[in-house]
C-alpha cells in the first residue's frame, strides 16, 4: 500500500531529476543552434547587402566610363580646325566620308552605330552602321534632338560635350554630343547656327555584357522598366524606359551554402551523440534507482526478519545466546532471565564456559571445533537459585571476512528430561515398590561379572520366595502386603554386603548374589542367618506379622553364568526347599530334574492343546480420556485347561516362548483376534500382543500378512503390541521386521514401555505409533509425587515424538483423576474394565453407543 508507493515515490527521483537535465540541456542545445544560425543568416544577410550595393557604385562607375570614353573621342573630332572648316561647308560629305575623316571606321573600330553632323534645322551628314546616308537623324532617336542640340551649343564656349540616353532605332543608346569648334579657341560667330557632332553608341547587349566583365558585374543586361525580377539592382538609362541590370555576387548565400549543411550534418552527429549520451545516461539512473528500490526492500524485509527474530526469541522457550571469537557472551535474549533468573547484564562480557559447563568436553574447546556446520552438546549449569540445570546448546560460528567472528546458539532446558530420563533408567534397572534391582539389572550384573578380567568370580544366585506372604496381602490388603515387602527389603539389604546384589523378580519373588562367596559353609551361614532374619516377626500398624522364606540356590562355578539358567536351576532348588517344608534353603542338584520333567508334560500338554484349540481370546478394553469411548480392545489369552481349568497366559506364555510352541499359538491368537474384531463397530481396533520369541524364531511379517488376507480384517484396525525385549537380542533385524510389519498397514505399539533398558533409544528408531506405559508406573503413582512426574515426563517425551500415549493398568479413579489431568491419550485397566469373553465385550460395545447398530453378519 503505502509502503510500495512511498519506495517507489523515492526510489525514481535518479531518473527523474536525470529527465530534467537531460531537457535542460537539450534546450540550451537548441537555443546555441538557433542562434548560430540567426547570426549566419545575418552575416550572410549583410555581406550581400554590401555586395549588391558595391556592385551598384560600379555599375555607375562603368555607365561613367562609357560615356567620358565617349565624349573623349567626340571631343578630338569635333574640336579641330579642319573638321570646322569642311563640315560647316558644303562638301562636307566627301572631307568627311570619302576622305576618310568621319568615315566607316567610327563604327568598325569604334562601334558607333550613328555619326551625325547637325544643327537645328537639318542633318548635314549621317552614318548609319559606318555607311553614308541621306536620312534625318531624328529618324533614328526616339526622344527629341533639338534639346541635346542646344545643350551641345549652348556648351560651344567651353568645348564641353553633353551626352543623354535615348532610344536609338528603338534599342537604348548613348547620344554624345558636342559643338564642332575650331582648335585655336577662335570664337564661332554665332553659337546657335553652330553645327554639332553626335555620336549614337548602341548600347547592344554584347556591348552591355563586355562592360559587365570588364566591371564584373555578372549578366549585365539591359531590361524594360516593366519587365525583369525584382530584386534586382536597376540603373535607369534616362527616359529610354530601359534600366541597366545585373545579378550581383552574393558572398553571404555562397558562406551559407558552404557552412551551413557541414554545421548542419556536425549538429546531427551531435544531436545523435548527445542521444545516445542521454539515454546511456537515462538507463544508468534508471539502473541506480532501481538497485535503490531493491536496497530498500531488502532493507524492509532485513527489519521484518529481524523483527521476526525478536519474536521468536523471545517468545521460544530456548534462549539465545552470542560471544564473540573469544568466547565472551555478547549477547542474551530476554528468556535467559526466564530461564536462568540472572540477568543479561550478570554474564555479558563474560566467558560461556564459566556460566555452562560440559561434562565430556570443555565447552570452549568445543566450540572452536565448530565449522561451517553447527553441533550441540549437553551442558550443566547452575541457576541464580543455586538449582543444577541441564540444558541442549546448539551452536554455530559467525563467520565475517572469511574468519570467524564469534559463535551464536540457543540453549534449550532438559533439566526435566534429563531427571525424568535418569528416573527412567533407574526405574527401568530397580524395582518401583522397593528400590531393589530388578530383572534387568540381574541381567546386567551377570553379564558385567561375566567380562571382568582376569576372570569372572564366583556368583551364588539364591532364589527367595516367601512363605506366607500371599495370605497376608489377600486379608490385609495390598498396602499391608506392600510394607511387609519393604520391611524384606530392608532386611534383605542388611543381610548382604555392597557388592553383592539383591533384587526383587515381583510378587514375593527375591534373588540374592553373593558374590565371591563360593563354599557350601559360608552359603549355609548366609542362608541360615537370612532366614533367622525374615523369620521376626514384622510390626506394622502395631500388628506382629510373621512371614517366612523358602531358598533355592544354584551357583555359577556349576551352572555356569546364564542368568536364566541359574534362575531356572534355582527356582527347581527353591520348589524343593517348599516342598521340605519352607523356612529352609536348598542347593541345585541334577537329580532336582524331576521339575523339568514336569515341565516337559507341561510343555506336551501345551502342544496338545494348540491342536485341541483349547484357547480362548479375552478383551480388554482401552479406553479414549477424552470421552471415556472405547477405541481398541487388547486381546489376551486364556487356557480352557481340561482339567486344571482356566489358566492364564502367566502359567504358559514363558514356556511356550521356550519351546517355540509359541509361534502356532501367536497365531492362532491373532487369527482368531482379526476374526472377532471384524464383527466390531467401525472403526474399533483390536492389540495382539507379539512376543519376542515370535520374532526371533517365525516368520510373523508373513504370518500377519497370510490372515490378514485371510479374515480381510483391515490393517488399519489391527495393532501388534511388543515389548522392548524384541529388540534385545538382534537390534537390526528386529527394526528391519517393524519396518516391514509397518508396510502391511498395521500399527505397532511399544508395551510395557519403561521396563526395558533405554527406552528412549527404540522409540526415536523404530517405526511405533504408540507407546503403553507399563502398569508399574501407573501403580506407583499414587504413591509419591516423584512418580507421578515420571508419568508425566513419559507423556509429554511420548507426545513430543507424535505418539499416541495409553496407560494400562489403571486400577483407582484417583489413578485415572491424574492421567487425565496429565492429558493421556487413552487408558485400559481394571477401574474401567477387566478382561472379557467376546460376548461380554459386544454387550459392553451396545451399552456404550445404542445408536451405533451393529453391523448384521449372518451367522456361520
Ligand atoms: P500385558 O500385555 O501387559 O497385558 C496386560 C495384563 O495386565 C493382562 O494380564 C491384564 O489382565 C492385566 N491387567 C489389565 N488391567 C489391569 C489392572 O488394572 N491391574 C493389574 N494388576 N493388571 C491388569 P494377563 O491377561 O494375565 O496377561 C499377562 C501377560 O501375558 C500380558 O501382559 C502379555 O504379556 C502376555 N499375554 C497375554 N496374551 C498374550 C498373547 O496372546 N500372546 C502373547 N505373546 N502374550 C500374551
Ligand atoms: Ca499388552
Ligand atoms: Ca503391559
């Protein structure tokens, strides 16, 4: 609006100013031509002017010339004593003619056309064209004689000759005449009767032309008063009605004609040089306000994006932060108040790495490695509180004149991820209720003490299940079971040394490792004394609470270092110190293998049922926060055990997964889950839970693919739960089949997520579009404040990564108070709804939506 008229208002004041100057000078150009011209029209002007006037004076001068030739040579005739003599007499033709003294000659050498002696009254002699005749003088001259007679007689006494213009047989002539006196001045006796001599030279346009050279005077001619240009200079001949003209030199038109065309053609080629200068001139200022104009817009658009940083600094949540080559803060956006609660004016000027500090590398350091491209780096710092924060710099070197200039960057704050991530870690190594290790530490205490040099030392693993604990929880409640398993803890701490390892498996389920204690008499000591020390009674709430333990014990120096192996073999010591009738401890020993016999029936009964088809697929709705709908039921089996009834997958699912029996029966579980769910409300989804085994020994990608097709349930509605122990043993093979287990459409979610090693890790590389929150959390939460936060954490990190969050195991309206506060997505469990018969859950579906008809599916 404003803006492009005011630029552009501006920005062509170059090429205007650029206009007028060039109009200016053009102007003036023309002006300076003007009147140079005016002036050489002048001088022109005049230089004829003084020409033709010359010519004038000479014309005269040529006229007088004429006739004082004339009346010289009339004068030698006439005044002479002889011609007096015989001309005043009677034979004055023969003196004069025949004795040759006014003879033919005056017209041939002469060029007088008439020769006449005269008086008043008479020709006494004439000459026409130098031949003698008898004709009147008067018969040739057009005006009257009588008066040039007179005059000629009249000037007798001083001999003085007169001369008049006259037409002479009708063309001008000049008529000189004289009176013809004798030489010796004697006076004449009567001037009046005194005869005069008269010469008629013919003024013969060959005559007039030859007194035009002679005089220079071009086409000198004689021409009629009434014809001719005008114009032209005109000398009057008297009043013969003929005047003299002539055409005379014009040296101002010659100048004109030289200067002119060459100053002419000069002034063009200027002309075109001034153009063309112009124009060049005119393109160049256009030029220069153009790049003004994109001076100026980009001048705009450097303050919005410099507006637009000031925004986005100050409204992230990172702040931003500058130094210079040195490392010396130069700069701080307002959030670092936010943040840090110092002042900008605390740290400017001062080194980045005295506020930040990096535990792998100097912060310094770090950044002079810092190239072209930028890098980050985690940093610790402590608050204007004094609080330790953590917090992800990112940074990137300023260059200028090719070196750099200083270093820019944001820190983001992770203090809560990091605190929720070393929650994770530690939750994911220890057990929640307790603060014992929990499986996975085992594991990696095992595998640690596997590769210490020079060579592992001895482990005794003991396995410890309490007696009694059971009918506790089941009366008193799980608060009361839950102290009692913390009173064993406790116990369990005191009885071991630092680097021995205790560690809860769940339930009332402990192991110990006793580490470098080897000998049967030193283990008996232990056990005798852990034993002595779980058998007090424990108070709570002034209750005395009696429990007991029963011990299996395998040993590495034996068993080997297999943890599972160990546990295995423990667990068959354990059975049989039950069965000796608790309160005591025994030790591994082949023979025990009758547990592993049973096992083996267990295992034929097993396969037996997977041909029996004696399994049945319960439900177990999940639930949307939001509206409290349910989106998805999660399938689990069940057992319909011929005699021992029905059992749940905890009594069979581990040794199916031993025996790979696990891969028909995966199977058949998710089979005859697509085939339930098809019969459900659009869009309800169905979770088949996968379990590793399945990965490692089945082909499942092609196994989802055949009953997908099979059933035509659709891919979108199916998800396969699977835990992070998928990816335990071959990490890119197992990423390789989600990959492809993705491409079939299917969804795919990460379940018990938390309990694994580095949770984190799997879900920024694997391809999951939703994450389970283990129901250990879940449990914990209502418990203390710290582990509601690590819910949290997981909530805001799964949200953070696009995934859809669910909690399970939700088992208290204060549990489901919370996860909703703490905007989960979606939650299953107990409080809401236990598992269900698939009949069960239809009638669920109908009571939830009346208005939603179920689709009609013709029965088989
Ligand atoms: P899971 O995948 O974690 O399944 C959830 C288990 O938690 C189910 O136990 C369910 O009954 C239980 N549960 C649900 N809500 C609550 C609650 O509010 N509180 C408590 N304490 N528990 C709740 P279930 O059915 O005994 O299954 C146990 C495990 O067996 C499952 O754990 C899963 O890992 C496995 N499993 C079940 N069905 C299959 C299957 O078809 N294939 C495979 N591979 N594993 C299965
Ligand atoms: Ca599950
Ligand atoms: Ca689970």
């Amino acid at each position: 609006m404003d803006i492009a008229a005011d630029t552009y208002g501006s920005a062509s004041a170059h090429s205007l100013h650029t206009r007028k100057l060039i109009a200016l000078i053009g102007g003036l150009f023309a002006l300076a031509f003007a009147i140079a011209i005016a002036a050489l029209v002048h001088i022109a002007y005049r230089l004829n002017a003084d020409e033709s006037q010359q010519s004038y004076f000479y014309a005269q001068k040529a006229l007088q010339a004429r006739i004082t030739t004339s009346q010289n040579l009339l004068t030698s005739y006439a005044v002479w004593n002889s011609a007096y003599q015989h001309l005043n007499a009677a034979d004055a033709r023969r003196w004069a003619f025949e004795e040759r003294n006014l003879g033919e000659s005056l017209f041939t050498l002469n060029g007088y056309e008439g020769v006449f002696v005269l008086d008043r009254q008479a020709t006494h002699y004439a000459l026409f064209n130098g031949q003698p005749t008898n004709a009147q003088a008067q018969t040739f001259v057009g005006t009257a004689l009588l008066p040039i007679i007179e005059a000629a007689q009249a000037h007798s006494e001083s001999a003085a000759p007169v001369s008049r213009y006259a037409l002479f047989n009708g063309w001008p002539a000049l008529l000189s005449a004289s009176a013809i006196l004798p030489d010796d001045g004697s006076a004449v006796p009567d001037a009046a009767r005194t005869r005069v001599l008269l010469f008629a030279d013919l003024l013969s346009p060959e005559k007039v032309s030859r007194l035009g050279d002679d005089y220079d005077l071009p086409h000198l001619l004689l021409e009629s008063h009434d014809t001719g240009l005008a114009g032209k200079p005109r000398l009057p001949l008297g009043d013969t009605g003929y005047d003299l003209t002539w055409e005379p030199r014009r040296p101002g038109s010659q100048l004109l004609w030289s200067v002119v065309p060459p100053l002419t053609a000069a002034v063009v080629v200027l002309c075109l040089l001034m153009a063309w200068l112009f124009r060049y001139a005119l393109r160049t200022s256009e030029q220069i306000d153009d790049s003004y104009r994109v001076l100026k817009i980009s001048n705009r658009a450097l303050e919005a994006s410099e507006e637009r940083f000031r925004a986005v600094a100050e409204a992230a949540s990172d702040w931003i932060w500058e130094t210079d080559a040195q490392g010396r803060l130069s700069y701080l956006s307002t959030r670092f108040t936010v943040v840090t609660g110092f002042t900008g004016q605390d740290w400017l000027g001062q080194p980045i790495e005295k506020l930040l500090t990096c535990e792998t590398m100097p912060l310094g350091q770090w950044l002079r490695t810092l190239d072209g491209t930028g890098g980050s780096l985690r940093c610790a710092y402590r608050d204007h509180a004094g609080q330790l924060r953590y917090c992800r710099v990112s940074a990137r070197a300023i260059h200028g004149d090719g070196q750099v200039q200083g270093f820019r960057g944001t820190a983001s704050d992770v203090t809560d991820e990091v605190a929720a991530h070393a929650q994770i870690q530690h939750l994911s190594l220890h057990d929640a209720l307790t603060g014992l290790a929990n499986r996975n530490k085992l594991t990696r205490y095992f595998e640690e003490a596997g590769a210490r040099l020079p060579g592992p030392t001895p482990l005794t693993l003991i396995l410890l299940d309490l007696d009694n604990f059971k009918p506790i929880n089941d009366a008193l409640g799980h608060p009361v079971g839950d102290a009692v398993l913390l009173e064993v803890a406790t116990r369990l701490r005191e009885c071991t040394r630092e680097h021995d390892l205790v560690a809860r498996l769940g339930g009332d389920e402990f192991v110990l490792v006793l580490n470098a204690i080897d000998s049967d008499k030193e283990i008996d000591r232990f056990c005798a004394r852990l034993i002595e020390s779980l058998h007090r009674p424990i108070l709570h709430q002034g209750q005395r609470l009696h429990i007991g333990a029963s011990l299996g014990i395998a040993q590495s120096s034996r068993q080997g270092l297999g943890v599972d192996e160990l546990i295995r073999c423990a667990d068959i010591a354990l059975y049989q110190a039950k069965a000796a009738g608790k309160n005591t401890w025994r030790y591994f020993s082949e023979h025990m293998n009758q547990q592993i016999q049973q096992r083996r029936h267990l295992e034929n009964e097993l396969r037996q049922a997977i041909g029996n088809q004696e399994f049945v697929l319960h439900f177990q709705p999940r639930y949307r926060v939001d509206d409290m709908q349910i989106v998805s039921a999660e399938a689990l089996v069940r057992w319909q055990h011929p005699v021992r009834g029905l059992l749940g997958p905890d009594t069979f699912i581990a040794l199916a997964e031993q025996t790979e029996l696990i891969v028909p029966l995966g199977r058949w579980v998710l089979h005859q889950a697509c085939l339930t769910a098809r019969q459900w409300p659009e869009p309800m989804q169905v979770s088949v839970n996968l379990s590793p085994a399945q990965f490692s020994h089945g082909d499942v990608v092609h196994d989802v693919r055949e009953i997908l097709m099979q059933t035509g349930f659709p891919a979108h509605r199916l998800e396969l739960e699977v835990t992070e122990n998928v990816m335990f043993n071959d990490v890119d093979g197992a990423l390789h089949t989600l990959k492809a287990l993705k491409e079939l459409g299917v969804r795919l979610n990460m379940d018990d997520f938390g309990t694994g090693y580095s949770s984190l890790g799997y879900l920024r590389t694997y391809p999951f579009d939703s994450l389970k929150i283990d129901k250990r959390f879940i449990a914990a939460m209502d418990r203390s404040g710290g582990d509601r936060a690590v819910v949290q954490a997981i909530i805001n990190l799964g949200k953070a990564m696009g995934l859809m969050v669910t909690a399970e195991g939700v088992e208290t309206e204060q549990q489901l108070h919370s996860l909703s506060l703490d905007l989960c997505h979606e939650v299953q469990g107990f409080y809401l709804s236990r598992p269900l018969d698939a009949r069960a859950l239809e009638l669920l579906f109908e009571a939830q939506s009346p208005a939603r008809a179920m689709p009609v599916i013709a029965p088989a």
